[in-house]
C-alpha cells in the first residue's frame, strides 16, 4: 500500500521541477543584477577613494618639502638658527604656519599636484574600467584649519559615474569620493 503511493507521488510530480525553475528564474535574475550593480558601485567607491587618498598625501609632501626648506633657510641664514628639536614642525613659528596655510602660490601648487595625481591615475588602465567618468572636483586647502591645529589637510572631493545595467530605467549612478590626508604642521 505504502509502495503503490510513492509511485503514484512520483507519478503526479513530474511537472514540479519545470514549475518550480519558471518561479524561481526571474527571482534569481533580479539578485544577480542588483549583485552585479552593487559590486559595481563597491568597486568605483573603494578605487576612487583609494585614488583620491594618495593624491592629497602626494600633495601634502609638496607641504613638507615647504616645511623643510623653511627651516634649512632659517638654519643657513645669519645668525644661523638653532633647531628646538629634530621635529621640523617644531622648529616653524606662527608667522611661518600662516605662510603655509594661505600664501596662493603654496595653495596653488598643492590643488594642481592633486589634479596632476588624478588625471595620471585615473585612466582605464589603471582602474580597468573605462566606463567610468569623474566630474566635479573639489578640493580645499587647508581644510577646516586654524592656528592653533595641531595638523592641516587636504580635502577632496569629486563624483564618479558608474554605469549601472539589467535594471530598466537606471543607467547611470553617481558615487560621491570624499578623500582627506593630514600632515602635522605644530
């Protein structure tokens, strides 16, 4: 008895799999494009920020070379000066640290070393995309700085377009980057 209805289970359920797979196939569809779209906006977002680090730590150095020549010209001047410690940011007065922070030509020379670090890496060899636009390039120094700081900064920010695909009526996302470094400066 118990046998005759497990072949007539079996019987009956021929066409289970073919209904189960027609339900379950655009279900699946729909998570590979939302997963898909998602690694897509992860990896602009993780590229761009990375991008965007290093080219205000590239221009921060421009900062320390300053930092440096400030003190080697003091130390090389008449009377020479004598350093208060091995600690170049030790060795700058108030008078100095404005310099740094609002003289143009050291403001200038900062933004234009952060744009030259983004055009040169920001290129589809380098993030092995070419679908990508960057647009809207912000970047401010010093960045929320006063006097008394302990440390100035770089801010940058910019707007990376990513194709977005499989999902209708949306072809393109906007992905804001926000990239900072720091450098002491007191």
């Amino acid at each position: 008895m118990f046998t005759n209805h497990l072949k007539n289970l079996k019987r009956n359920n021929s066409g289970t799999i073919l209904v189960i797979v027609a339900v379950f196939l655009p279900i699946a569809l729909i998570l590979l494009a939302i997963s898909l779209n998602l690694g897509t906006l992860y990896y602009t977002k993780s590229a761009f920020t990375s991008i965007g680090e290093t080219a205000t730590a590239s221009a921060l150095s421009l900062l320390g070379d300053e930092m440096t020549k400030i003190v080697d010209d003091k130390m090389h001047a008449t009377p020479p000066y004598i350093p208060v410690s091995p600690d170049v940011w030790d060795n700058l007065t108030d008078e100095e640290r404005t310099f740094l922070t609002t003289d143009s030509t050291i403001v200038n020379e900062i933004k234009s070393a952060v744009i030259e670090y983004l055009n040169k890496n920001i290129t589809s060899e380098s993030i092995m995309r070419n679908d990508l636009t960057v647009h809207d390039i912000e970047i401010t120094y010093p960045y929320n700085y006063h006097l008394s700081d302990r440390f100035v900064k770089v801010h940058l920010e910019f707007k990376v377009t990513a194709p977005i695909s499989l999902i209708k009526n949306m072809s393109n996302k906007e992905v804001l980057i926000k990239a900072e470094s720091q450098l002491r400066i007191k």
